[in-house]
C-alpha cells in the first residue's frame, strides 16, 4: 500500500501557523492537499503533533485526508506511527509548506517508482517546494531505529541518502521543461507567503495550477507578479 504522508503543524518559528494563511480562497494546507489529491496513492494522512491536531482536524476532513498525531520534533517517528498504523509498504512524502508542490512530477515518480525496488527516489533539479519524496516502509523502519542525530529525525529522510551503502538511493534528474535553477515556491518566511499570493492572484482559477505554468510565469513567460 502506498500512503502519501503530509506533514504539517503550526508551530513554526519563521512564520507561525502558515499552513492556515489565506491563499486562493481556502488555505494554504488546503492548496497543498488539493493537488496531492491529484496523485495517485491507497490513502493519503496528514500527520501532525497535538498542539496542531485540532486546528488542523477541519482542513483534513474537507480534503478526505486521515489525520494521525505523533511526536512534535521526531518527524522520522511521526512517519513511522503513519506505517505502522496504515500498514503502508511505501510512502510519498510531502510538507505542508508547499502549496505549489507538483502532482504531475508526483505522480511520475510514482511510476517510475513502482517497478523498481528503491529504497529512496527523488527528482533533482525541480524547484525548491515542487517535489516530494518516494521511500520504502522497511528503509524509513530503519532508519527510525538507527538515526540519532537531532537533523536526522526531524528532516526524515538524511539517514538514507547518508548511507548509500545500506539503502538503493537514485536521485533522476527532472525532465528538462522541470529542471529549475535556483526558483523556490516553498513558504518559509513572510516574503515567500507574499510571493506566493503574487503566484495564486496572477495564475489560480479555482483548479490546481499546472506546474509548467508557474515556472513560465517564474521565469517571466507569463504575467509578472
């Protein structure tokens, strides 16, 4: 069973309670799980830490996502509660700071995934806050019983491309109308927030917008900000 695992809370430092800022209408949480709901996976969770549970019980509801609570800063055992309770044999893992996180790039890494046994498989090249990561059950396991460091357990997955002679990693460049430079559409600060309202405000209609079309508008193909 593939699971796509979302993580979000709302307490980050840099900009608190992002997940719910407005944007496009609904929230920014929303805009990411709507476009996961593009890909194709068994289930799909919104896993979080107590403090967010709640806030964030409405937005997973509306958007058919189970919701699963675990510990705040151990995302790696955040992940591993979500297989454990699943019975998931792999994963896709997602942030909830990635509202234009791309589901057509998802959803071939999914196929490309799904034939081949891999520990790890990641795109490189795409936009910081497009892509999303393809890992086995058994790897993320293992990795939640070795992993010590404090970087190692909150980012999840640095244990497995760290140990390449234990875990099958391949990082496949992006196909290249993807491969992007420098270009992030991640929120991290208040700035990336405005930018993205700049992104939504010129290019959204109500539907997920195409990823193709914000990197012409990023590359200043389409309209401006």
């Amino acid at each position: 069973m593939t699971g796509i695992v979302l993580q979000a809370r709302l307490g980050s430092t840099r900009l608190a309670r992002k997940v719910l800022a407005p944007l496009g209408g609904a929230t920014l949480i929303d805009q990411v799980m709507a476009r996961l709901n593009l890909v194709a996976a068994d289930i799909r969770i919104l896993a979080t830490d107590a403090d967010s549970a709640e806030a964030l019980r409405p937005a997973a509801s509306r958007n058919s996502f189970e919701l699963l609570v675990g510990p705040a800063e151990d995302v790696l055992a955040r992940y591993c509660l979500a297989i454990r309770a699943f019975g998931l044999d792999t994963v896709l893992r997602a942030t909830g700071d990635n509202p234009l996180v791309s589901h057509e790039m998802a959803n071939r890494l999914v196929e490309c995934s799904s034939s081949r046994g891999v520990d790890y498989r990641a795109f490189a090249g795409l936009p910081l806050g497009m892509g999303v990561e393809y890992v086995s059950s058994r790897a993320l396991l293992r990795a939640e019983a070795e992993a010590r460091s404090p970087s190692e357990r909150e980012h999840v997955c640095p244990f497995l491309y760290g140990h390449p002679e234990i875990f099958a990693v391949d990082r496949p460049p992006a196909p290249r109308e993807f491969e992007a430079g420098d270009l992030r559409v991640t929120v991290d600060t208040r700035e990336d927030y405005e930018a993205m309202l700049r992104i939504y405000g010129a290019l959204y209609d109500g539907s997920p917008i195409p990823s193709l079309a914000v990197l012409a508008f990023l590359r200043g193909e389409g309209r401006t900000p």
